[in-house]
C-alpha cells in the first residue's frame, strides 16, 4: 500500500523490546483522547512508529473504506489485508477491487488453511450453522493469529458506540489476545460521522450498506437489520453470537 507520509503531530514511542510498552501506549492513548481522538492523527502515529510492521485490518465495511482513504494520506508503509474467508458477498468483492483501484492499494487475502469444500469435508457442511464459533476460528481467528506474528501494531475501525462489548475500545492500547498494539482510530465517531466521512470524500462503500446492512460479514452468517434494531443485530442473527472472536 503506497501512503504517503504526513507531517508529524505527535512524537513516536521508542520501538519497544522488552515486553508491551502499557505505560506509553496509555500515555499515549490520553493524548489522544484529550485531542478528541483525531482519526488521522493516530494512523500517522501508527505508521511512524511502526511501519513497516503494522498492518490494517480490512473487511471491506464502512469504516475501513473510511481508513483506506484515511491510510492512503497518512499511513505510510502500512500494509492493508483482510480476511478472505471465501463466503464473503460478491459485492464485498467488488468492493475490494473499487478501493484498490481508487487508491492503488494491493489487499493482502489471508486465507484459511482449508477452503470450504475441504472443511465440509472435515467438520461436515454449512459448519456456521452448527457451530458458527469453531468455524469464525478456523476461517477467522487462526489465519489472523497467524499473520499478527509478524506484527507490531494493527489498525482496525471498531467504533465504540457499535456494540456494548466495544464501548470501552481505546484509541491505542495493547491487544493481549494476539500480542501487539492496537490501534482504534475511529473509536469516537458515529456512524453519522463515518456516513458524513465517505460523502464528502466520495470514498467507496459496500452498496449493501444502503440495503439495511449497516454490518457485513459472510453471507451465510449476514443479514439485513429491520427498523429500530442494533446495527450488528444482522450478524449471526439468532444465534447467541456477537462478534467473530477477532476483538477481545
Ligand atoms: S462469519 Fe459465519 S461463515 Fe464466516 S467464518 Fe464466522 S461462522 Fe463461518
């Protein structure tokens, strides 16, 4: 992902080498929230002071349009992948394929080790709707693991007022799950602030999301949200599953 640098806004932590850096990174997390967690100030952040090591999270959502334009101005060096499950919408697909040409990205797909037909195979078919949690860790959570080891800090576009289970996200902070920092860029913002993002710079976007899908997953485990219902009350509807396992 070619981004370009921009100035600097805040001084970069020390690479550290002996453990997580906790007391910088919540030092560093207050500024951000005393500065009222300025989006593009802590992606040029993450990318000075861990790039070539830092990675974006993309699942093709909303909010991660918003960080692919965002990283494009500001996160030099940092690479974007997502998670290619293979049971992804087409219109997912597609719009991978629209980011990448606006923006010249290239999307790292990390992929399972087993395509669908080979976990059918072992687990028997259609697992997501037997058991929707082995089947988010085998497409999911395991070839995440996997490429977060070579990481340092990841970026991701997990909003607080999202869920309850993301009310408490920090701008940064360390990720004990997979042991490297997080960072939240869009922590604070609204869902009207990402709509009123993507507008005025015409970022592409999922076309779903203006056919009641404010949340989008895999097309087995996705589905529209009616009047009045949480915006991730479409993912795993029905089935006592709140997230994927990727945010602890
Ligand atoms: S969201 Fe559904 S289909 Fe996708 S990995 Fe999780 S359980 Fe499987």
């Amino acid at each position: 992902m070619s981004m370009r640098r921009n100035a600097a806004t805040a001084p970069a932590v020390e690479p550290d080498t002996a453990g997580p850096p906790l007391a910088e990174l919540a030092a560093r997390n207050a500024e951000f929230e005393a500065g009222g967690g300025r989006a593009a100030e802590i992606v040029d952040w993450v990318a000075r002071t861990y790039a070539p090591n830092a990675v974006l999270a993309c699942s093709f959502g909303l909010e991660d349009c918003v960080l692919v334009d965002l990283a494009s101005r500001h996160g030099q060096g940092v690479t974007a992948f997502y998670l290619d499950t293979q049971l992804l919408f087409p219109e997912t697909y597609a719009t991978r394929d629209h980011l990448a040409e606006r923006y010249g990205v290239r999307f790292v797909a990390i992929r399972p080790v087993k395509d669908v037909e080979q976990q059918a195979q072992t687990h028997g078919p259609a697992l997501w709707r037997r058991d929707p949690d082995l089947c988010c860790r085998l497409r999911k959570v395991e070839p995440l693991q996997a490429h977060l080891s070579g990481q340092r800090a990841w970026i991701t576009g997990i909003r607080r007022e999202q869920s309850p289970a993301r009310a408490g996200a920090p701008y940064v902070g360390w990720d004990d799950r997979f042991g490297l920092v997080k960072a939240n860029p869009l922590a604070g913002w609204t869902a009207q602030d990402v709509w009123d993002y993507v507008r005025r710079q015409d970022v592409p976007h999922n076309p779903l999301h203006a056919q009641g899908y404010p949340s989008i997953g895999c097309w087995p485990c996705t589905r529209a949200v009616r009047p009045g219902e949480p915006p991730r009350a479409g993912r795993w509807s029905g089935r006592g599953k709140t997230e994927c396992g990727l945010h602890a």
